[in-house]
C-alpha cells in the first residue's frame, strides 16, 4: 500500500532463489499485488522501487485465505 511504485518478487517453499510470483502494477494505483495458492514451507519477499534511483515509503500486507 501507499504512494511509492514498488515491484514485489515472492520465492520459495524454503528458497531464496526459486521464483513464485512477481507482480509490478495489479493492485489499487501503482501497487503491486500477488494472489496465490502456496505450498507448505518458508517464503521469502523482495520488494524493490520501480524506479532504482527512487525511494519511499510503503505498506506490505498478507492474509489466508481458507
């Protein structure tokens, strides 16, 4: 959530390297957004500007879904 134009990238169950899901502009206005079904086990979340160079502020949320 927020203002800043944020990328997210998701990986695991238990790796830092296998990519899940990546997702740039699918949430409200310039927020990114992942939905998916995962596998038991430890998920790692990078979030990185759009823009290198850039900074600001934002919010991460998640919830299950039963």
């Amino acid at each position: 959530s927020g203002q800043t134009d944020v990328v997210m990238a998701l990986f695991g169950p238990n790796s830092e390297t296998t990519l899940v899901a990546e997702d740039d502009d699918s949430g409200v206005g310039r927020n990114a957004l992942i939905v998916r079904t995962l596998q038991p086990g430890a998920y790692h979340l990078r979030v990185r500007h759009f823009n290198p160079s850039a900074t600001g502020s934002y919010g991460i949320s998640a919830r299950a879904v039963a």
